[in-house]
C-alpha cells in the first residue's frame, strides 16, 4: 500500500477531467452508419439514429410481408426497451439487484467511435447518466427512479406460446431489411440464427516460459439493437450466449466479475470498466490477449484473474482467510506506478476528518459523491511489464481487504491516516521509520500483504529466491520464517483480529494460539527483532 496521498491527487482531477468531456452526438452519412467503428477508450461517439427492427410495428409488417396470406394479430409487446435515471447508487444498485443488464448508451444509435463509456449531453456532469435496459413487457417498475419507455418491442424467443408454424428467425431478417438494416445481417446459415460462443483467453508469460490460460468468471455482454444477452466466461474461460442471432452482433468484456467484485471507475460512469471487441459474426468470436494487446484491455485481464484466483483462493475452507466483500471495487490507473487499499467504498477514508479539504480542493461541487468516486483498491499499472507484475501486486492488496474484513473500519482509518501522515511527514517514504505512533499498524499489514504476495509468486512460479517488502523497515520475513516451517497462511490471519496493533502484539497473539509452534514464533521474531 504505496504513494497513497499521490493517489488522491492525481486520480481525482482525471476523474473530473473525464467528467467533461465532450458529449455531443456524430452525425455521420449513411455509408459509414455499419462500418467496423475504430476502438478507442474514452467516450464513445455515437451517429445516427437507427430504426430498431425489434419494435412490433416492425416485425408486425415484416410478418405481414411473409406471411401475407395469414391473418396474425398477436404479435404484442414481449419486452419494453426503456431508460432509467438513477439519482444515487442505492437506486442504481436496486436496479441491478433486480437483475437488469444496464448500459450507459443507447443500443438503436450507430457507433461511430468505440469507447469504454457514454455519458448523455442532457445529464449534468457528475450526475449518474441515463441506464438503458431491456425488460420483460409486464415489468414493475420501482417507485421513485425516473424512467421513460422508449419502444414496445417483439422478440420471438421470450413468446413461450409463438406459433410454430412460423419461421420467425426469417421475420426477424425481413424486419432488418424493411427497416434498412439488411447491412448488419449474416450469411444466412441452416435454420437462420446463431448462439454466439468463443473463448477469451490471456498469455501469462512468466508461468512455465509463457503460457495459454483462461479469463475467468468475465461477463461478455452481445447486442443487435434490443437484443441484448450476457454470459460469463467458465474455467476454461468459454462462453455461450443463450440467445440466437441473425444479423452482425456487438460483443464487449464488462469486468464486473461473477464473484462479485467489479474492476473501474465507479457508478457515475460505470459499473465496471468495458473493453469493447468490436462486432462479429454471430457464430462468436474468441480472443487471445498478449502483452502486444490493448494495453488496458491486457491489464483489466490480469487483474480480474488474479482477483477471481484470490476470491477463489479464500473460498476455500482449508484457507483460513476472510474472503474480500463481493461488492468490492478496484481500480487500475496506468498513470500511477504505486498501489494502496484505502477501502473507501467500504466506508473508510471519507470519515477521515484531516482529508475533508483536500478532497473538497479537487472535488468543489462533486465532493456530495465522493461514495461513488472512490473505490476500495487502487492499482497502479504505469510500470507494469509483465503477468506476474500485475498479478501479485493484486494479490498483495486483495490481502489487505481480508485484513480490513477482520479489523473494520475504526482500525482501517488508523492506518490510513498513518500512511498519509508518514508520507506528508517523511519527505515521500509511504511507510515512515517505524517510530511513530501507529506504526504498529503499518507493521501487521504490510508484513502480511508483502507475505502473501511472495507467497503466490512462490507457489505459482515455481520461484524460491522471490520475496517481497524484506527492504522495510517491517520484516515480512518473520512469516515467511514461520511459513517454511509448516504454519499456514490462516494461522497468521487469525491472530491479526482488531487487538493486533503492533508486531508484538501479533506475536503474542501467535503464541497463545498456537503454543505447538512457540519454538519456531520464538526464533521467527527474535531472528528479525
């Protein structure tokens, strides 16, 4: 947990600064509204406005040019394309509880620059942007969250009781012609329609000279206009969309997690940060990431695979550890070369009194959403250059969220404060001498983050001459003394409750624990004293 106050400077103004940028619509010409739209990151552009082929006045009249001979009068609503505009992320959470599949875009406009977010010209900035959604046509909708119904649309595969002598996957391609969208349908294939399926996969470059491996537990969200449909990637990093499609599918990485946690900037942007892969046919489409890759796109992989090993990694009930809050955020900031786990979204941090004028400085009319700005773990990525580099360093701060799951809040601000107050005092050195009040605090985390951190270079690379922190002041050496000597991981995290403030009071806490090992707690301590 490194450069924290840093973090707070620096991240906060490029928030804002991404807040305001410019949100107007591109108005291209007709001969560019299908084109593969250039991948970019920031906000996407967005053209013109298309006609759905999904609304029932469309597939009602493409029904009719099919079937002219056949009286037809219930193609009726099965779903409702609407918008929401929640005010504050417990409404926009309720939205999620209820199972929706958000987007901060419209799905009926052209895409005339790809991006990672949307925010509407008409929202003012700070203000959480409209959320589009697909919903079952007798959706409840809450009370108190402003939406509006954009189109009542048909889609044959959520009508249980649609005729079956019909052909409605040849409907749904004639409403795409009738409605001038013929430029965005495939080939057609035996029986029309494809379940989009592939599998997304990573290159880890240090495990075993550089190996193939799945990215896990990702949500890879696919439209064509209304349509829209998500699944998540399985261990093998396959997915398989349950929908059909017949026409050119949009497919995107959204790193909210199946776990739980997401990987981004916050609500007032996004759930999770989105890489989008561009379109492709409806079959599906498959990636491989390397290094040589997006390169925000190759660290959101990495970091959601080393948080899903960890949330794993804690499940498991032989671990011993406190697995992490699944509604915990992380961020990646490629403009930082340091980490921290202040654990705010949480609800740390902003409680910190000595921070409230600071954080107005860069906030002004923004600081009432400071819940939605910050997030629980911040990465640095600016130097990263390898698998491994990102990895471990997730996993040194995922440990942390452990620590503050067993601590809370009260114990957490301490050490905050602590890391703030010893870098502003000590001229930039994060974890100050080790004199000063609370360094006790600093002492049991870092040395358990540094720990774990080795500990997983260690046990998945197959290195042996790997440790992390041993430069501090703190010895994360003490429990890798210990380690090697057959305690485990669980053992330490057990002693490390709310009374541990000092590495003394750890080792007391170890040695009424576990009194079988008092010979090697005893020399582990004493070798680093």
């Amino acid at each position: 947990m490194k450069n924290f106050i840093f973090c707070i400077r620096t991240v906060l103004p490029v928030v804002l600064a991404l807040c305001s940028c410019d949100r107007g619509l591109v108005h291209e010409g007709a001969d560019t509204l299908y084109a593969d739209p250039p991948l970019e990151h920031g906000m996407m552009a967005l053209g013109e406005k298309l006609d759905d082929p999904y609304t029932v006045e469309n597939m009602t009249r493409a029904y009719q040019s099919l079937y002219p001979t056949k009286a037809r009068t219930d193609i009726i609503a099965s779903d409702l394309y609407v918008r929401f505009l929640p005010y504050t992320q417990a409404q926009y959470d309720y939205l999620e509880s209820l199972g929706l599949e958000l987007l901060d875009h419209p799905v009926d406009y052209s895409i005339v620059r790809e991006g990672d977010w949307y925010h509407d010209p008409e929202v003012p900035e700070g203000d959480i942007t409209w959320q589009y959604a697909v919903v079952p046509a007798d959706f409840r909708f809450p009370g108190g969250i402003v939406h509006e119904i954009l189109d009542e649309c048909y889609i044959a595969e959520h009508v249980p009781t649609r005729a079956a002598d019909v052909d409605w996957a040849a409907v749904e391609r004639e409403a795409f012609r009738l409605t001038g969208n013929a430029a965005l349908l495939h080939p057609e294939t035996r029986g029309g329609t494809n379940c989009p399926s592939g599998r997304i996969t990573i290159i880890d470059d240090l495990l075993d000279g550089g190996t193939q491996i799945p990215v896990t537990g990702v949500k890879v969200a696919v439209n064509s206009f209304v349509k829209v449909s998500t699944a998540y990637t399985d261990e093998q990093g396959r997915y398989s969309i349950p929908r059909s499609y017949s026409g050119k599918v949009r497919y995107r990485l959204v790193f909210k997690n199946k776990k739980g946690f997401g990987i981004g900037l916050n609500l007032l942007l996004l759930p999770g940060s989105v890489s989008t892969l561009g379109t492709g046919k409806p079959e599906g489409k498959s990636e491989l990431i390397t290094n040589k890759s997006d390169r925000k796109l190759w660290t959101r992989c990495i970091a959601n695979n080393a948080a899903y090993d960890y949330y794993n990694w804690c499940d498991d009930e032989d671990s011993g550890v406190t697995t992490p809050s699944k509604t915990l955020r992380l961020w990646l900031m490629d403009i930082l070369s340091d980490s921290c786990a202040p654990m705010a979204r949480q609800g740390t941090v902003i409680s910190i009194p000595v921070l409230d004028d600071l954080l107005r400085e860069h906030l002004g009319e923004y600081a009432g959403l400071l819940n939605i700005f910050f997030p629980d773990i911040i990465i640095g990525t600016k130097d990263a250059q390898g698998y491994a580099q990102v990895y471990s360093v997730v996993w040194h701060e995922l440990a942390h969220a452990s620590h503050y799951e067993k601590v809370g809040n009260d114990y957490w601000n301490r050490y905050i404060l602590f890391i703030l107050t010893s870098f502003i005092t000590s001229g930039g050195t994060t974890y100050g001498s080790g004199h000063e009040e609370d360094a006790g605090l600093c002492a049991v985390g870092e040395m358990w983050a540094y720990y774990m951190q080795t500990l997983l270079v260690n046990t998945r690379y197959g290195i042996t001459n790997y440790t992390a922190g041993t430069g501090y002041w703190f010895h994360p050496q003490i429990l890798l003394y210990m380690s090697e000597r057959g305690m485990k991981p669980g053992q330490f995290f057990k002693a490390m409750d709310a009374s541990a403030e000092s590495v003394e009071d750890l080792r007391s806490s170890l040695l009424d624990l576990y009194p079988e090992y008092k010979t090697v707690i005893r020399q582990a301590f004493e070798r680093y004293e």
